[in-house]
C-alpha cells in the first residue's frame, strides 16, 4: 500500500507531521494503511466498521458497525446515505477519550452488505457532531467528490471556522 487512492494522500500526511505534535492523539473514522504509518508518531483511535481493519495497526480501535437508518434514526439532511457508523457505539467508546485532532476518512461511500442500491457515507459525522470534541483541528478527507466536500462546507459553518484546502485538492482542513 501506499498513500493516495484508498489511503490519504502524502500531502494530508505531511500536513499532520508539520501541524501536530508527536506524541498527540489523532480519532480517525475509518482506518487502514494510513493507520499505520500515523501511528508511529501519534497514538491512535480508529472507528471503524470493517471487521479486516480492526486491530491490524497500533491503534486504540472501536468497533462500530454500519446501521441502516429507519423511521427512528433519520437520514442526515445533507446526503442520501443510507448508514454510518451505530451512534451508540461510537457514544459509547468515545465519552472518555481525548483526542487532539480528527481525521474523517470513513466510513467509505459504498457498502455492499448494506443491501441492494444502499450507500452508506460520511453525513452522519455532521449529524451526529454533538458525539465529537469538536475545538481541534478537523480533516476531511476525499472532498473531490462531492459529498466530501459538502460536508466540509457545512461542518465549517456550523462550527464558523475556516477550512482551507491542502494543494493534493483531495483534502479540506478547519482548524480549530
């Protein structure tokens, strides 16, 4: 593996390196290859809801699996999505963890176990923001698809901070 496609880009890992101090804790939703390689500077929280990913790097990980919303747990206003990740877990393991930054990379677009024509996304990080300390810096991640990138836009103004775009044009930064 390598950075870029699946993976963050180089430039998204070079902007943690030089904007967070070794040492820090960095909550990422979604994990993978890119886990890794943060994880030898910084100590790790990974949500994630692919049984593969879990434990595969030195990372503190929480298990969350996708759920289907229903006629109790309303679609976020901002996609069609059809998941994300089960709130209650995430509520659940997060209430004690401090983290110094947040890294939104998951969960991915597309689920095939989700059911036929469902697509799970990232809306639910802004639907569900009141889960999350949200006075560090946040990354987004994949904002050259649409999607991404709206949710940039919309966690920016409901926090009313900034976001700035990293020169790989893939990944989008409000500071906190």
């Amino acid at each position: 593996m390598s950075f870029g496609k699946a993976s963050i880009s180089e430039v998204c890992y070079n902007f943690i390196r030089e904007n967070l101090t070794e040492g820090k804790t960095i909550l990422e939703l979604g994990s993978g290859w890119a886990t890794g390689e943060l994880g030898k500077y910084y100590n790790m929280i990974s949500i994630e809801h692919d049984g593969q990913w879990i434990e595969q790097h030195n990372s503190d990980y929480i298990y969350a699996p996708i759920r289907l919303y229903n006629e109790s747990w309303t679609k976020p206003d901002i996609d069609e999505n059809d998941g994300w990740y089960d709130v209650d877990d995430v509520k659940f393991h997060l209430q004690d963890k401090k983290y110094d930054m947040i890294l939104v990379d998951g969960p991915p677009g597309w689920l095939n176990s989700a059911g036929p024509g469902k697509t799970i996304g990232r809306g639910g990080f802004y639907k569900h923001m009141d889960l999350f300390n949200t006075d560090v810096p946040i990354i987004i991640d994949d904002i050259d698809r649409a999607p991404e990138m709206h949710l940039l836009k919309l966690v920016s103004e409901k926090l009313n901070r900034p976001y700035i775009i990293l020169d790989d044009k893939a990944t989008g930064v409000i500071n906190a």
